[in-house]
C-alpha cells in the first residue's frame, strides 16, 4: 500500500524532481568519468617535467659543489 502511494506521488512529482535528478545524475557520472581518465594522462605528464628538472639540477648543484 504505501508503495502504491508512493509510486502515485512520485509519478506527480517526477515532472520536476525526476528530469533535475536524471540529467543531474548522468552529468555527474558520465563526464567525470571519461575527463578524468584524459586529464590523468596530461596532467602525470606534466609533473614529471618540473620535478626531473628540480632533481637534476638538485644533483648539478650537489656535483658543483662536492
């Protein structure tokens, strides 16, 4: 009986709750997913960069000074 009721409610109410959730839903599980996997490749390729080139030149300098 109450999920009847429910059912009835949300059947009402899904004309603005439901469209809000669904699109909310999707965008939220669908981009993150498929940007994340393409920003994780660009981004891992910049760090390593800038922190090789600290570490040599950390290593030059312990050289030049040694």
């Amino acid at each position: 009986m109450t999920a009847g009721a429910y059912r009835v409610v949300m059947d009402s109410n899904s004309v603005s709750p439901m469209p809000e959730l669904a699109p909310i839903a999707e965008f939220d599980k669908t981009p993150p997913s498929p940007p994340n996997e393409e920003t994780a490749v660009p981004m891992d390729d910049l760090p390593p960069p800038p922190t090789a080139t600290v570490q040599e030149e950390k290593e030059k300098e312990a050289q030049e000074e040694a």
